[in-house]
C-alpha cells in the first residue's frame, strides 16, 4: 500500500511540476537515477516514478530488479550506469542497447527488501494499468478493486482517459468507486454514484465494502443500506442456484446408478444387492485403462475415459449375465433367497476386488478438460460435474432409444407388462432377462466411470449407492425411466437443499420418511408402469 501510494505521489508530484514550470525534454528528470541510491526508500519511490514515467522500458528495468539482475555501474562525471544482466551479456537499462567490456566486478547489484518487492509489485499493478492488452488492464483494475486503496483514484482517473475497452473500463470505474467510498472522501452525489456502480456489480467484495461503510451522511447511509438489500436478494438468488446446481449434479450420480438397477428390477424384479458392485467394477476398468495408458501410451490420457466407457460397459455387463446364468435364474419367484445370495455374491466380489488391487483407495486421474471451474456471478460450476450431468443425460437418451427404438427394447417391454403373453408370442423370456440383466449392469459400468472422478475408487465404492439407488426407483416407478430420472434429480435437490439445514445425515433420514410416508400413499411410485399383468 505505502509503495502504491509513493507511485501515486510521484504522478501528482510530475503533474504539478509540469503545470508550473514547462521545462524542455532534456531537463526531465532521469527516472533510473534513484535505483542507484543505497536507500530502499529511494529505491522504491524511483520503482514507483519509473512506472509512470512513460518510459518504454521501465517494465523491463523493473523486471529485472525483481529477478535481481539489475546492476549499478561506477559513477563517473555522469549518471551511473543501470545495467541489466542477460544470458547474451550486459544491456543499457534506459536505452536497451548491449554494452561491451563490463567488468562485473565492478558492478553493485540493486538491492532489495520488502519494502522494495511491495514497490515492485505496485509499480507492476500500475503498468499492468496501461499495458496494451486489455486482459492485463482488466486484471489490474479488479486488483485495484480488491485492495480499493484511497491512494489508486488518480492513478485510475489517468486510465480511464485512455481506456477504451468497455470490459476494462468498467472494472476501473467500479476500482475507482471502491477506492473512493474506502478512502469517505468526495460528496454525497458522488458517493452515491459510487454505491450504484457497486450495487451494479454485485459480488461479495462490493457487500463487503458497502457494510463497512461508517459516519456517513443519511442519503450516503440511505443508499447503501439499500444497495446491501438487493445485494443480499441477489445472494440468496445465487445460493439457491448453486444449491439446484449440486442437486443436479447430485441427482445425475444417483440418476447413473439407479438407471440400470431400473430396468432389472422392473423386467425381473430382482432385488439385486450386488448392483453397486457392477458400479464399482466399472470403477476398477477406469482404473486399469489409465494405468495402461500410462505405461504406454501417456499422450492419449485425456481420452483415457474415451477408452473406458465403452470397456466398462462390456466388463460389467459380461458379469451381469453371468450373475443371472450362473445363479439368479434359480431363485426366481423367492425374493428372500435372491435378496440373500446377491448380497452374499456382492461381498464375494469386494474380496476378489481386494485380493487383486489391494484394499487401498486407487487413484483414477482427471482428464484437463475435466479440470477447473467457471464462475458465473454467485455460481460456480465445476467442470466435472457438468460434464456427470451431460453423461448422465446421453446415457438415458440412449437407454430410452434402446427401450423404444430396437427389438430388444420391445421384447423386453412386453416381458415386463406381461410375462406370460410374452412367451406365449414366442419371446425367449430366459434371455431377455439374461440380456436385461446385462444391460442393467453394463450401465452401472458406465456410471462407475462417471463415479470414478468425484469419489474415491475403493472395493466399497457401490455400497454408498445402492440404498440410494433402491430409493430412486422405488420412488419413481419400478422399471420406468421417465421415473427414475424425475426421482434422482428430485431426490438430488432435495438433499442439497436440507443439508445446509438439518446436516448430511439428518437430511437424508428427513427424505427417508417422507419417501415412505409418500409410499404408503402411493405405492407403485410416482409412474407407474401400465400394462395386465403389473395392474394386477
């Protein structure tokens, strides 16, 4: 702050000089000489009048001070030498011109401390100001406008008589704002001016500032009360978008769990234990995929999930229907047994998984494009999760594509309105429900892969799901899509939005009695499948 203000000092110092006293070119003072002097405060008002001094190479003299590669050379009859240290040699910091026969020995390096790295990065700040790109004169002024110093409302008035691009000169008219509403200076009209272009702005910073505000006049305190107000509105706005944001995201991971435990309890009505446990799987095979492209291939890890989706579809849904082959084909019609023997088959795959990759969480990497945020005012939307949410739809537009638009999809909708018709007509009822069971599984694959980059891949990764899944499509409507969908989103937000309220656990027991209280009311969800035989 203090280095911020010796620069603005300097500029008003040069302003009023050259108002009284119109001295030729050759009479201006050397804006390196004081980088010479062994006095750092010497040292940091030169920084700062050399970074308003217009010369074209003060942002490379000040570089080089930071990088400590700037010398000062013996003094002779006149000005010492200001030296910058290259790898081609030594350079004339005011004229850039390489200079021969220098003697280092002879050279004193130009000290600093912190004072000076405070100078250096205001004086920074301050040419980022004036730079040529736009991106950089943005950046400058919201820094301006974090620390709203009292000292920045000249420097940011000499801006914004060049400034033309509309995005930068906002940002230096609210800086300017800030500064002059933190320093309580300028009128009334002016102040509540300032307010507005705050309350415009409307971020957390500009609250912050506004409620801070003290031994204001009753318009000034009037304004801003009311500018905090909307401000506040506009919070609750966006943290009821960000809530719906999560919840969708949310709603997305359930959504990717439950859609294939959807279609194999509505076609068989099977109450499949080890379902998570086709998640995890697909899990591992992202796990695997990446380890392979690692170790051979390290330039397509971006496209590794590409590769995996499709190889945990296949993995999961081979387990599938040999789960259904080798063993819940004999207990159809005994739901006690079918409920026993998947959960005992669910732990029998968590030890296999153990004795294989080890017990220990396993680290599946993010893709770069996968990686980071956007913020939109309040919101801030997480790369990964908007992406879970995009997967999580083009899994189900292709589920519903596969239900409606192939002949498996018919078959199996005929199986599950009615069994016995089906097979009556000709359908091989065994397969379908080996091929539904497959299906079922192979989407839970694909939901491990989504799972594997927001949660930890461990062999009880499906175990955090299943209840939950069983959840999704009791409430929606056993076997019905459009059910299941509507169920996990809303499921997801209602979640998201009890947690800041009752807590984690305590709003998922809140939602637990609500869905059974709903139950009882209507106990074949919210759509039910229509056909004679699910009626009956």
């Amino acid at each position: 702050m203090n280095s911020l203000r010796n620069l603005i000092a300097v500029l008003l110092l040069g302003s009023v000089l050259a108002i009284a006293s119109p001295a030729r070119a050759d009479d201006a003072p050397d804006p390196f000489l004081g980088l010479a002097s062994e006095s750092f405060d010497e040292v940091a008002s030169a920084i700062a009048g050399l970074a308003v001094s217009g010369n074209p190479q003060a942002a490379a003299t000040i570089q080089a001070l930071q990088d400590e590669t700037l010398f000062v050379g013996p003094a002779g009859d006149d000005a010492p030498p200001i030296l910058i240290k290259t790898d081609a040699g030594f350079i004339d910091a005011r004229t850039n011109k390489p200079v021969a026969d220098v003697n280092e020995d002879d050279l004193v390096p130009v000290k600093v401390n912190n004072a000076v790295r405070r100078a250096i990065e205001a004086a920074k700040g301050g040419l980022d100001l004036f730079a040529a790109d736009p991106a950089l004169r943005t950046k400058a002024a919201e820094q301006l406008f974090v620390s709203h110093d009292a000292a920045a409302v000249p420097l940011l008035a000499r801006a914004l008589e060049k400034e033309s691009n509309p995005a930068a000169r906002t940002v230096m008219l609210q800086a300017q704002a800030a500064a002059l509403l933190a320093a309580g200076s300028g009128s009334d009209a002016e102040r509540i001016a300032a307010i507005a272009l705050l309350r415009a702005r409307g971020d957390v910073e500009s609250k912050s500032l506004l409620q801070s505000l003290h031994e204001t006049s009753k318009p000034v305190a009037d304004a801003a009360a009311a500018a905090i107000s909307s401000l506040q509105r506009i919070e609750q706005l966006w943290s009821v978008l960000q809530s719906v944001f999560y919840g969708l995201s949310l709603g997305s991971v359930l959504l990717l769990a439950a859609s294939g435990l959807a279609i194999t309890f509505g076609v068989m009505g099977v109450i499949n234990m080890a379902h998570g446990e086709m998640v995890m799987l697909g899990a591992y095979t992202t796990f695997v995929v990446q380890q392979v492209i690692r170790a051979y291939a390290p330039g397509l890890f971006d496209a590794s999930l590409f590769f995996a989706i499709p190889l945990a579809f296949l993995v999961s849904g081979v387990v599938g229907i040999l789960i259904e082959r080798c063993l819940i084909r004999f207990l159809y019609g005994r739901p006690l047994e079918t409920l026993l023997a998947t959960w005992g088959l669910s732990l029998v795959l968590q030890q296999a998984v153990r004795s294989s990759f080890g017990s220990s969480n396993r680290e599946v990497g993010t893709p770069s494009w996968m990686s980071g945020a956007d913020v939109i005012g309040g919101l801030t939307i997480t790369y990964n999760r908007l992406y879970i949410i995009v997967f999580a739809a083009i899994v189900i537009a292709a589920l519903m594509g596969v239900m409606r638009g192939t002949s498996l999809g018919l078959r199996m909708r005929a199986v599950t309105q009615n069994r016995r018709m089906a097979a009556a007509m000709g359908i091989r009822t065994p397969w379908i429900d080996a091929l539904t069971f497959g299906l079922g599984s192979g989407v839970a694959g694909m939901a491990g892969v989504a799972l594997s980059q927001i949660d930890n891949v461990s062999p009880n990764l499906g175990q955090g799901y299943i209840i939950d899944s069983f959840m999704v499509v009791v409430f929606g409507g056993v076997g019905n899509l459009w059910g299941t969908v509507v169920s996990a989103l809303t499921l997801g937000i209602v979640n998201k939005f009890l947690e800041p309220i009752a807590g984690a656990v305590l709003g998922k027991i809140v939602v637990l009695i609500a869905l059974i209280l709903f139950i009882q009311r209507k106990p074949r969800g919210m759509f039910p499948l229509k056909g004679r035989a699910v009626e009956q």
